[in-house]
C-alpha cells in the first residue's frame, strides 16, 4: 500500500452449501486481487440460520432477507472506517444464494455500490418465502417491476452468469433478472453476439443500454450447468473449463468505477 492509497472493494458472497472459504478457492478471486489491486470481503452464514449455509435471499416476508442485507452493509462500513477502502469504487458478487441477496443489496442499497453481479442466481422480487422460492429456481415465478428509486438514483449495472444447464437454477432466471433491470431503468437490449476462447463454452452475451449507458449485462454459457464458471478444479460448485466469471466480474466492474468516476453513470 501507498501511503493515501485507497482500494476497490469486492464484497463476495458464497452460495448453499458453501462458506467463504469454499467460495474463495473455488473463484480464486484472493489471487485476482492480489494482481489487480482491490480489496475482498467475505461474509458468511452463520449455521444457525440456515442449515444448508445459504443466505435467506428469499425471506423478505419474514423480514430476514433485509436483515442479512443489513448485516453485510454494516461490515462493509466497518471494513470502510478500519481499511483503506474507496467508498466509490465498491460492488458486490454473488453465487446462486449469494447472488439473490446481491441482487437484494443493490436494489436497497443502490447509492452504495457502483455494480453488481449475479451468477447463477435469482433477481428480487421473485420470492417471498421458501415456498415461493423454490419456484422461482424452477423457472415458474415472474418479477414484480422493480419501484422507482427516491432521488433519481439509478440502480447500479449488473452483470448476470448464466448457466444454460444449470439444473439448480432455471436458466430463464438470468434473462430475467437482466430484463428487470432493463425495465427499471429503461434500457434496450443490444444484438446478441457469440464469444468462444479455445476450449472455454461458448458464452452468447447481450448489452442493455439507455443512452449509451450499460445498465445490464447477460451472459448466458453453453453447457455450464450450477457452478463457478472458471472455477478451480476439484471443488463443488465449480467449473474449470470456463470462461473465467471471476476475470469477466473484474472486468465489468473496472469498466462502472471508470463510468462513475467520468461522471457519466
């Protein structure tokens, strides 16, 4: 560290059956950093709340969604006074479970972070209970229109991962998280273009834009089914042939710390 350096922040949560242990080894996001120059946070389930170690991204009924939500924000504010962390340049990452609460973060917490993205994972509005939840990862719910946001914030872009196989996750589930977002913030989906790297799956990926700005981005990967894409071998939830999530989420959230610091986003 420089002296008055400050960092990127990567707050980076795990999916079911997961801990932050396991999710950092598999995403090998630790060594990216290192590289890159930013800042992990980790958050993890506490047992006692879900014996499957998933966050309660759907409870919104109940209220405990909200307040896991509030959990992790109060950490990323502690993190922010002890560390020396760039409140402007701060996302959030999420894996199947995790990645409903990132999407649940976003849309209350939208002035915090500058980009959010879900990988394999269901967007807000579609559950309010365990039973409406599994519905969801089925593919049989449909989104509520996400409100209005006071002040005219925008909600920050998102970049969606999504298997096309993923037997955990109905892959409609990606589109319609992008399309949500889409909506909310008026944005029209760009032509579709392939991308394929050696032996990697191929990856069809559509831009949502309003004005030229990105508000979304979907990738949906052929032949991933529920797991990391890229991920280390050897692990659960995990895919090594790629291509690598973990690069592509960096990537994406350089390209919106660089539109919020132009003062175009």
């Amino acid at each position: 560290m420089h002296r008055g350096e400050s960092l990127p922040l990567v707050v980076m949560l795990h999916g079911c059956a997961q801990d932050a242990h396991a999710l950092a080894a598999s995403t090998k996001m630790n060594r990216l950093a290192q590289v890159e120059r930013f800042m992990v946070l980790y958050p993890e389930q506490d047992r006692l709340a879900n014996l499957q170690n998933c966050w309660n991204w759907y409870d919104t009924r109940a209220g405990r969604a909200q307040r896991e939500a509030d959990t992790i924000v109060s950490a990323v504010d502690h993190l922010c006074l002890t560390q020396p962390v760039d409140p402007q340049r701060m996302a959030v990452v999420g894996l199947s479970a995790g990645a409903g609460l990132a999407g649940l973060l976003a849309v209350h917490q939208p002035q915090r972070f500058q980009a959010v993205v879900m990988h394999s994972g269901i967007a807000p509005g579609l559950a309010s209970s365990s039973a409406t939840a599994l519905a969801a990862m089925r593919g049989r719910r449909v989104a509520i229109p996400l409100a209005p946001l006071a002040g005219g914030l925008h909600l920050p872009a998102i970049l969606v991962i999504q298997g096309s196989i993923d037997p955990i996750v109905a892959p409609s589930n990606g589109a319609q998280a992008a399309h949500l977002w889409a909506d909310r913030e008026g944005a029209r989906a760009g032509k579709p273009r392939s991308v394929q790297r050696g032996k990697r799956y191929p990856t069809m990926i559509t831009d949502f834009r309003c004005q030229g700005r990105l508000v979304a981005t979907l990738c949906l990967i052929q032949g991933l089914g529920h797991a990391w894409s890229g991920g280390a071998p050897g692990l659960a939830y995990s895919d090594p042939k790629g291509p690598d999530a973990s690069r592509m989420a960096w990537s994406f959230m350089q390209r919106q710390f660089a539109t919020q610091a132009g003062g175009t986003g």
